[in-house]
C-alpha cells in the first residue's frame, strides 16, 4: 500500500464513525493507526467490574446502525465493544486498520502541504489530512499522594484492571468515587472482606432504571421505525435534561431534589448522609447514575473516609486526619487527563508552530475540529465538545459530517489544504465564553471540565441540537484555503 490519502488516529467511537463516513463518500484511501492490538478505545480499555453506560444504549449507538438487541437500557462494556466490532466488520472499515501503531509525531510539511506521521516503531507516513480519534478518557490520572510508590501490594487504575488479583476476604482501599467507581464498588464490595472507599468530594448521583430488556421487547424494536422512534424519544428527553445546563442554573432544582431523594431513600444514616452530600451546585462535576452505590456504602464491611488520603505506606493508607487504614490492594478511580490530553502530544504545524504555543493561554478550537495554523487536521471530540447530558455519540456524528463537507470543499476548490483563519476562531471561542462562562460548570466546583485556570475546556455549553445545526455547513469564509 502506498503512502495515505487520509490517516484517522485511534479505533474508537470516533475513529470507527470517521472511516464507515468516509467510504459511505467515496473515500476509500485512507488508515485507521490504532495503538492497541484490537478496537474499542474506551470500551476496549476499561474492564473493571460493572463497567457499562451511562447514556441509555438505544441512544449511545450510531444513528445509521441502529441495535434493537440490547440487553439492557445501559449496555455493558462487552456488548458496547462487540456492537463497534460488529460496525467495523459490517462497513468493511477492519482492513483499514494497523494495530500496534502508537503515533508519536504529527509534523506539517510547509512546502509539501502535508503531513508526517510517526509511529513508536519509527515508521513514518504522509499523508494530506489528518484526524485524531484518540479520545478524551484513555490516559489514567493518577492523584499526587506522598508515598504512593511504597505500597507493597497489588495496585491498579480502574482503567487498568489487575483481573489477575483475587479480592476475595482482602483489605480493599479504593480512592476515588467518580464515574467509574460508583459502578465498580458494588461489585467488589460482597467479596472483599473490608472495603475502605476513600472520597474527596462527593458527586451527585441519581437513580440509574436499567432494567433488562427481554426478546419480546428486541421481536418489537426490530419492527420498522420502532428502533428509530425509541431512539428520537430518548433523544429529546436527554435534551431536555440540557435545559439546566444550557439555559439557567436555577432550572437545576428538579434534578438536585432527585438526587437528595435518592440518597435519602437509600442511606438512612443521617451521619453518613451528610458526609455523602455534595456541598456545590448539581451538574457542576458530572452527575452520576447508580442505584446500588448508595446501598453499598451502608454494608458492615464497607467504611467511607472523608478526611482526605495524606500519605500511602507499604500496607496502609494515611488519611488527613491521622488514621491509618490497612490495605492489601489499592484500586484507583481517579479518572483520566482530559483537558492536557492533547496538549502532551508532539504536534507541530505550519512555520513550526508547536500545539503547545498555540494553546499557550488555553486550549481551543473552532467548533473543537480544527485549529488555526494546522491545516487539514481535524479533532473529534475536540476541546468543547463534550456534554453533560446526552451522547457525545452524536457530538461524534456530526463532527464527522463536517470533516468530511471539509474534504469535499477541497476537491472541489482543488485546494491542498485549509486553515482556519485566526479572525473565525477567535469569533467563536469569544460567543464559546460568553455562553460558557455563567453557566452551572463554572459554579465553583473543581472538576476534570476544567484546565488548570479554572476555564472550561471541555463541555459544549449548548445543546446538541444547536452544535448540529451549526456544523451542518462549512463556511468557507473562515477557512483559508492553500493551493
């Protein structure tokens, strides 16, 4: 094979849509470099205990390959995996694939109009256009705690689970009560014989209604337009729960009496309770979906430290307080780099402008794909681009719609390659603030929305409806095309 016409880094979501996208117009010269041995990103990586959605399937799923046979309302890891491979294989998208290729340099070739892409194993392509898949919850964030190489025992990220290490009647320590752990807890908690679930901030969790979904209701779905019509429907309901986000915090209150409910019903320790209270405006970290993490937390085996972890030892852990809490294995859910994700990478575009000068005061692009003075690469699930309350599936959808309007205003201009001008980037990232900024995410709350200044990198401040609208076109006017 010779030298790509297109190259899509990872194998995800993004990655997957992109390719399936691209042939459906007529794109056949490209390559998915994937760094791991198989596809699935997110869904490949994460294994731990309970891993699955936490957007209803029907709704976390491509638009044009619609699953009625899903076993439950929230997928679990396997099948979500499995659906992807099922995608890949079905629009013939697998043979475009390199495994093991990890890309460490993106160089842009001023005289060429192209790029150079390097992999770990020194090979180097070029290619015309680049877009990045990789994602933003695939590098585990590993909190700062004195002493944490000491620990002596088995110790793994949620991400990165030992499935080699028997939990059965040992002294469990887990540090972190995001997304993740929520649903991992209540499934090591029977078998562990002590659980010690370190908390920094508690999250707002409300009930997750996932109920099986039998073969009579997948006989019904498969009807025509039944998938699609679930679908819809589960569309605008996630859009409404954006009212909140995207209009007026105050609109916040039915979903804060939900949680409170929620956590009143199942915890009826008032001590504990409290303790599992969050103290900041819902919706400013993410808002969680469990029903059974409540009810773990209250087991006899099972003790919740809120005092803060000041050090780990070589069979403890140190909370702030002074207490020393003995641990056979220690499992972190603490996350991932989202925000520094791609300010890491070796990225250089044009006259040898490095991505780190250009997101110097900030990460930032327009409409999160493209980035002035990098022309033809593209981003998927770029900054702002994510959500708090519908499926970044659709984010995906209609990013990849745009790249490719981006590919055929080149052909049809004969251009080489495009730049967004720095006028229309910064026109959009000024409308971008000044919707983002007074919103519920800069309540004061620290999350991973959030680069190290405090400034939301993150989440789409709108809803997904307006994103689509907005992208549907390209306008050339804020491109700058380079012949």
């Amino acid at each position: 094979m010779g030298e790509p016409g297109l190259v899509i880094i990872g194998a995800g979501f993004g990655g997957i849509g992109m390719a399936i996208k691209l042939k459906a117009a007529g794109y056949h010269d490209f390559v998915i470099l994937e760094k791991a041995d198989d596809l699935g990103g997110t869904w490949r990586d994460n294994t731990y205990p309970g891993c699955a959605c936490d957007i209803p399937s029907h709704m976390y799923s491509y638009s044009f390959e619609l699953n009625p046979d899903w076993s439950r309302m929230f997928a679990p890891q396997q099948e979500i995996w499995d659906y992807l491979r099922a995608c890949a294989d079905k629009y013939a998208v697998t043979p475009h694939i390199r495994y093991g290729k990890r890309v460490t340099a993106l160089d842009y070739d001023d005289a060429r109009r192209g790029w150079s892409v390097t992999t770990d194993d020194g090979t180097t392509l070029r290619t015309n256009a680049v877009v990045s898949a990789v994602g933003a919850l695939h590098i585990p964030k590993y909190p700062e705690i004195a002493g944490r190489t000491a620990f002596r025992g088995p110790a793994f990220h949620s991400a990165e689970w030992d499935h080699s290490v028997d939990l059965t009647g040992k002294r469990v320590a887990v540090i972190g009560t995001g997304a993740s752990a929520v649903q991992f807890v209540p499934r090591i908690a029977p078998s562990a014989g002590h659980l010690t679930v370190f908390q920094r901030t508690p999250p707002w969790i409300h009930p997750k209604v996932d109920p099986a979904l039998s073969p009579g209701l997948h006989r019904i779905l498969r009807l025509p337009g039944l998938a699609r019509t679930v679908r819809d429907g589960l569309y605008w309901l996630l859009e409404t729960r954006g009212l909140g986000f995207a209009a007026d915090p105050r609109l916040m209150k039915p979903q804060r009496k939900l949680a409170l409910d929620h956590l009143r019903a199942q915890v009826p320790d008032p001590d504990l309770r409290r303790r599992l209270t969050p103290d900041y405006l819902i919706g400013c970290k993410r808002i969680l979906y469990s029903s059974d993490y409540y009810p773990t937390l209250t087991r006899e085996n099972v003790e919740l430290v809120t005092d803060g972890t000041a050090e780990i030892r070589e069979h403890s852990i140190v909370d702030a307080a002074g207490a020393e809490h003995p641990a056979d294995v220690i499992v972190y859910g603490t996350g991932f780099k989202v925000v520094d994700a791609l300010t890491d990478q070796h990225i250089v575009g044009r006259d040898g402008l490095k991505i780190q000068d250009a997101w110097r005061d900030g990460v930032r692009a327009y409409y999160g794909i493209a980035t002035t003075g990098f022309p033809n690469l593209f981003f998927l699930l770029g900054p702002n681009t994510g959500l708090g309350h519908n499926s970044v599936v659709f984010m995906i959808e209609s990013q990849v719609r745009y790249i490719v309007n981006c590919l055929r205003l080149l052909s049809r201009t004969g251009a080489r390659a495009l730049d967004v001008k720095p006028g229309a980037q910064r026109a959009f990232n000024r409308r971008l603030r000044r919707r983002l900024d007074p919103l519920v995410w800069n309540a004061g709350c620290s999350s991973w929305y959030l680069d190290e200044h405090g400034v939301n990198r993150t989440i789409w401040p709108g809803f997904t409806f307006e994103y689509w609208a907005r992208t549907r076109k390209v306008q050339p006017g804020a491109y700058e095309l380079i012949f």
